[in-house]
C-alpha cells in the first residue's frame, strides 16, 4: 500500500476511535453535576460514570495527539521520499515547446538506447538541446564522471531539442546522421567546440562540423533529409517529457530493468550527481 494511503488509514482509525470516545465523554458529561465534584460518589454507579468519563476524556486526547503525530511522520517521509528522487537545479533552460499530451512515466525502455560510453547495472541518460549553453555545460560535466563510474554506470545521450532554438531539432538530426557513422558523440563533442553563429546554425555549418571528422559528405546530406532520423529524434524529445522534462539539461538514473529511481532537472553540481550515484550503487 502506498505510504499516503497507509497514512489516511491510520488517520481515520484514529479519528474515528477518538470521536467515539469523546462522544462517550460528552453523554456522560451531562449527567455528572459537577464534573469535579467535592463530594465523593454516593453509589457505584456514580463512581464507574465519573471513572468512564476521565477514561474516555483522557483517550480522546491520547488518540487525538497519536493522529497529528502519525500524519506529521508521514509528511516527513513523503517529503523525504520525493526530495530522493527529485533533484532540481536552476541552471536550466525552460522548454517553451507546446504542452504534448504523453502519459508520464516510471521506467524507461533500455532497448531504445542508441548511443552510450562505459558500462554498468545502472544508466545515466541526459536528454540536449545542442544550442543550450547549460546543455553544453551538463554535458562536459558528465564526461567528467564517466571515468570514475566505468563497470557501474552507462552513460547515454539523447536529444530534447527546444522551440526556443528554432534549428535546434535539424542540429540533433545532424549528431543522429553522424551516428550512423559511428560519430554520435564526436559529432556532439565538435558541434560543442563552434562558436554559435549570430543567425543561429545553419546547414554550412552542420557539414562543416561532419567534415572535421572525415564523415562522407554525400550519405551525412542524404540522412539530414531522412524522416526516420527525425523520428529518432521526436522519440526522444516524446520519452523526455514523459520522464518530467520542462527544459535541457534534464537526466534521469535508472536501473538494470529500465525502471526510473532519480531525475534531474537543470546542471547539478558534480558533488549532488556523486553522492546520488554512490548511495545508489551501495543499496
């Protein structure tokens, strides 16, 4: 059962035992006269009456504040729980993309990975807008890493490009067409090292990129107009909203089987993204 529905169990059992005996106070409460009396009982009906009534007074407030306390626990733990899979940064570039209508989603099907370094049970996914300066800044950052998590952690890129960069999508088709040449991530790591053009990325400037890594010229311009790579493309930007994406960089941690356990959303420092992969890695 899901802690907030265990939470609203035990938060109704209380209640409920707590109103019922506090109605049992109130019953008896008229027909004692007064409620401290100075005089002792002059029956044992009197005495088991005002007996029941401090039992059932002191048990309506007893219940009462076990309530409050088991709901306060249960706010902590929730909080504590979301705070674990949720890791926010604002260095982030908000996607103005028009709202898409996608069921979100807990795992991630692994089968869909078209490009990843080292290797490991766990998988670091960061989804790009190539023309994102914080996009570029995640991205060096995680290279970084990758050394130091090698036989741990697989480490996949894929894009999330956004309407706020209107070439951005044609640039993700680019790094897809390099790929096929098995030029993913040196594509990326070229188009990176440009400097942006006042007008923004142009198609000169995508081939430009292709020829410093000795792609053949011919295929790369053939693949820029393949509606398959934009679908590889679409696919991606599709699984990133799905995952929680509202802008780039946004990265997910996920297990052998594909299943979500953190999200990041914005540039994480690299001490938050350790301390979040070695306490995955020792559980």
């Amino acid at each position: 059962m899901p802690i907030a529905a265990k939470i609203l169990q035990g938060w109704n059992i209380a209640l409920l035992y707590a109103g019922t005996n506090f109605l049992y106070t109130i019953k008896h409460l008229t027909s004692l006269n007064p409620i401290m009396p100075t005089q002792p009982p002059t029956s044992t009906h009197e005495y088991h009456t005002r007996h029941a009534f401090w039992a059932g007074f002191i048990t309506a407030i007893g219940m009462s504040a076990i309530a409050v306390i088991i709901v306060s626990i249960g706010i902590v733990a929730v909080n504590k729980e979301h705070a674990a899979n949720n890791i926010n940064s604002n260095e982030q570039e908000v996607a103005t993309n028009a709202p898409v209508n996608v069921e979100p989603i807990d795992a991630v099907d692994l089968n869909n990975i078209r490009y990843s370094t080292s290797s490991g049970d766990l998988t670091f996914i960061e989804y790009l807008d190539l023309e994102s300066s914080f996009s570029k800044k995640y991205y060096e950052e995680i290279k970084n890493l990758e050394a130091r998590y090698d036989g741990r952690i697989r480490f996949v890129v894929k894009h999330f490009p956004l309407n706020v960069h209107p070439t951005s999508k044609q640039d993700a088709i680019a790094a897809e067409c390099a790929g096929n040449q098995d030029k993913f991530l040196e594509y990326i790591d070229g188009f990176f090292a440009q400097t942006p053009p006042a007008n923004g990325f142009t198609e000169t400037t995508l081939l430009s990129v292709a020829n410093t890594l000795s792609l053949d010229a011919q295929a790369f311009s053939t693949c820029l107009e393949n509606e398959e790579t934009l679908f590889e493309v679409a696919q991606d930007a599709l699984e990133a909203t799905a995952s929680g994406a509202t802008g780039t960089p946004h990265s997910i941690l996920v297990d052998k089987n594909g299943k979500i356990l953190t999200r990041f959303k914005g540039v994480v420092s690299t001490a938050q993204l350790q301390q979040t992969f070695d306490e995955t890695l020792q559980k």
